[in-house]
C-alpha cells in the first residue's frame, strides 16, 4: 500500500538530536526513529520507554523512519511494511558522537538487561 499526502511531510526537521520524550526525562533509548509526519524524534520498540510506537498511536501518525546513521528505511504502521521514502528535511540521523544506547550520562549500566526483547 502506498503512502498518501500527509503521511510524511519532508519539510519538517527532526524534533532534536535524541528521543523528545526521554531527554525531558533524563531517560535513555537504544536507537531513534523519526516520524516522517510531524519530525517527532522517538525511541524504538527495544528501548525501555517505545516513544516511537506510543507517539504513533496517541496522534495516528502512520510512518516513521530510522533516526540512524546510515539507515534509510520507512516503516508503515498500518500495514506492518517497509516502504519507500523521499529525503527528509536534514539532519538525516542523530549525531554520531552521541552513541548508541544514548545520551552520554543516562544510560544504566545494566541496559542490556532493561531492553524489551
Ligand atoms: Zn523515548
Ligand atoms: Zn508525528
């Protein structure tokens, strides 16, 4: 199933460099992905909080892209597939200095232990 207009508006910029609502938390993600909607910047379904996922259901914003370096894929919500995408207003992903699980200073040492599988 194709994408329709409004699914992924490629003008708008990421919300900031890590997951919206972890960093107003002092929270910790794995990896980001990006709503291609809004630019809402989420953490993903093996991070402890899922911002991602929650941020899709609460505003039925239906794609959502990887907030990674070097990752390019999209993701529909509705029909479970990865789908094509345009180029979407920069930075393509979070600052590489930032790491992965992220931010610096937040994450447990245990994270491993706290990832849902
Ligand atoms: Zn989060
Ligand atoms: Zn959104």
């Amino acid at each position: 199933m194709p994408t329709s207009p409004g699914d992924i508006d490629a003008s708008v910029p990421p919300s900031g460099p890590g997951c919206q609502e972890c960093m107003a938390a002092g929270d910790w993600w794995l990896h980001l992905r990006r709503c291609a909607a809004c630019g809402h910047i989420g953490c993903c379904d093996n991070s402890p909080n899922q911002h991602a996922t929650r941020h899709a259901e609460t505003t039925g914003h239906p794609v959502i892209t990887s907030f990674e370096p070097g990752e390019d894929w999209f993701y529909d919500y509705r029909t479970g597939q990865f789908v094509e995408g345009p180029a979407l207003a920069p930075p393509e992903a979070h600052p590489l200095d930032q790491g992965v699980p992220g931010p610096p200073g937040a994450v447990p040492r245990d994270w491993q232990e706290k990832l849902h599988p």
